[in-house]
C-alpha cells in the first residue's frame, strides 16, 4: 500500500537527532517553558521574519488566542465580524465562534482553491474587523490584494498558515503578511511536531506579550492572573523536536515540489483536473489536491490498486451539525469543489516508483 503520508518513514529519517532531542529535553529536569520553548520561537520566527513568536498548544488555539487578545486589548468586541473562506476546515471557523464572533463566509477562486478577494470587497460591512485569509493546501492566498483591501477598510488581517510553512510570495513567507498569523505543527503537516503544537506570528509585541499571558492561565507572574486565561503552552518536548524538523523544512518542501512537477507532467487523463500552481518556487505542497466529477470511482480504483487517498475535506463546515441554522446563504463555487476533490498521496518521502504508479493510476481511469 502507497500510504497518503507515512509519517512513521518521513520521521525516521531524522530518528537519531530526535531521540537525541528527547533525551535533551528528560536530562534539563525543565518539561515547560524552559530553553527549548525559547530557542523554537526564535528560530521560527526568524524563518518567517517575523519579530515574535509564541508557542501554544495546537493551531486552534493559535487562531483563538489571536482573536481573544485583539478582544482584550479593545481591537474588537463580540458581535463583530470575521471575513473566512467558506471552504476552509472547520477549526478556522471554531475561532471565530469561540470568541462570540460573527463569521462571514466568502467563496473561493475555483482554481486555487483560496479566498477571492474581490469577494471579500462585496461582503464588508460596518462590523466587518477582521479579515481571516486561509492559506489552502500549501499555497498562500493573494496576500497583496488582501492586505491593500484591509488597508483600505482599515481592517486586521489573521492568517490561518496551518498548511502554508514556507510558502511564501514574492520572498515574504506566511506568517509575516497579516497582523498574526496561526500555524499548526500537527503532525501531518509539512512542519509536524510529534503531537499537537501550534504558534503565533506577529510583529505587534502587545499582542505577542498578550497571547502569551492568556495562554498562561491569564498570569504573567505566577499565582497572579490578570485575565481568564487557558492553558494552552507548547511543551519542551515538542519544541524540541520542532527544532530538528525545523532544519530541514526547506528541502522536504524541495521534494514535495519535485513530486507535484511529476504530477504536473505525467498526468494527462483528462478527465481529472489537476490544481492551479502559480509559481512553483512559492508553493509548499501540503497536500496535492485533484478534482473530479467521479471521486468515488476514482477513489476506488486508487484502493484497488494499493494507493491511499483523502478528501480535505468531504463535508463544508456550514454544513456540519455543529453549525445547523448558523448559515443561510449558498455556497454553489465551494459545494462543487467540496464533492469534486480528492487529495492523492503528497510526501518529502514518495519513492519515483510510488510517485509513477500514482500517475499510471490516474491515467488508466476511464
């Protein structure tokens, strides 16, 4: 079986460096918010060029502390609303909710699968704070646009780079575009952690210094708390481990690259479509995402033929239980990329073989 992602092999290749993290980490006796901690938001905000960085526990949190400390220093107020894309995963909304925000969603371009910002123009309104760009499947959304249209509106922007680490446009790397930035280091994604682990990116040192105290049981000082805080902190053991994945995020994104080229130039069937690429050196290639009016066909033919395959993601989250009554409106653009799209395997570690028999695969379908 061709696995969508073998994280087991994709980790192993870093095996003796992690273990020698962990044994690091058990030896300092100091499991949180010691050196580790520090050394990781260094060296990851340096790689995004950005000022701060503060890690918390998983990218949710990520979203949801940014948009609580915007609350707690005056930025905005419940009830305001939050431009998001309406493909998006779920968590991107969850944020938002979770805060007493209003969600506004915005289709896509069908072709990049991102936000359009001539949509997001249409839909500002008087309440509009906050505009949520989400950087899907590896490329970043057109963050030019966005950030003239929010300078325009006077508007914040919070980017969701959950699946965006390294990408980048014009040189500028997500996470140093908007006002913050969320990032998930969930194990899947191009810079996984070994567990659940998130951070914020920002240049605004008030906002950083304010994650960081809700993060905290809302203290800055210990038994003294000035807002009700979470916890939610990343530990030593997963900085520690980001910080070996970290040197060498770049070159997985290489091979991720080469594997999409081979994509590019090897499928012809064309009955599938393959996705929009912009520009290449720009793109970090989360996930490889296709589209075709047979997905169960083809999902099938891909299981008869040993080759795992995912969908990012089958249900919209205006259509999810958790949300029943929340919207009205329809979505036509992001229910047809909804039940069209099927994720093929993507991974730094894909074999030419495995990479080949993808590609025959999608050619012999019918």
């Amino acid at each position: 079986m061709i696995s969508f992602l073998d994280l087991k092999n994709l980790n192993n290749q870093y095996r003796k460096e992690l273990v020698g993290a962990c044994t690091r980490v058990i030896d300092s006796g100091w499991y949180v918010g010691g050196e580790e901690l520090v050394n990781f938001e260094k060296e990851f905000s340096e790689y995004c060029g950005t000022s701060y960085c503060v890690g918390v526990a998983n990218g949710l949190d990520a979203l949801t502390l940014t948009l609580r400390a915007w609350k707690v220093l005056g930025k905005l107020k419940e009830g305001d609303e939050v431009i998001v894309p309406a493909n998006t995963y779920i968590a991107s909304i969850l944020a938002i909710t979770e805060n007493n925000l209003v969600p506004i969603l915005i289709e896509p371009n069908v072709e990049t699968f991102n936000i359009d910002p001539n949509e997001i123009e249409i839909a500002i309104t008087k309440k509009t704070k906050v505009i949520l760009p989400v950087h899907l499947y590896g490329q970043m959304a057109d963050m030019i646009a966005i950030m003239d249209i929010a300078e325009r509106y006077k508007l914040m922007v919070l980017e969701d780079s959950a699946q965006a680490h390294g990408a980048s446009i014009n040189g500028r790397k997500a996470g140093n575009w908007g006002d913050a930035s969320g990032f998930s280091f969930y194990p899947g994604k191009n810079l996984g952690a070994l567990g659940d682990a998130g951070a914020v990116t920002t240049n605004d040192k008030e906002l950083a210094d304010t994650i960081r105290i809700l993060g905290n049981y809302g203290s800055e000082e210990k038994y003294k708390n000035v807002y009700q805080g979470v916890n939610s902190r990343l530990d030593e053991m997963q900085a520690a481990f980001l910080r070996v994945k970290l040197k060498y995020l770049d070159s997985e994104i290489e091979q991720r690259r080469k594997v999409a080229q081979s994509y590019f130039n090897g499928v012809e069937n064309s009955s599938i479509k393959l996705p929009s690429c912009e520009n290449f050196e720009q793109h970090a290639f989360h996930v490889f995402v296709v589209r075709t009016r047979q997905r169960d066909k083809v999902q099938n033919y891909f299981l008869e033929n040993n080759i795992q395959t995912l969908i990012h993601y089958p249900i919209p989250a205006y259509n999810q239980k958790a949300y029943k009554g929340l919207f009205t409106k329809k979505y036509p653009k992001t229910d047809s990329i909804h039940s069209t799209i099927l994720s093929i395997p993507m991974s730094s570690t894909l074999k030419n073989n495995e990479v080949k028999k993808i590609i025959q695969t999608l050619n012999e379908i019918s």
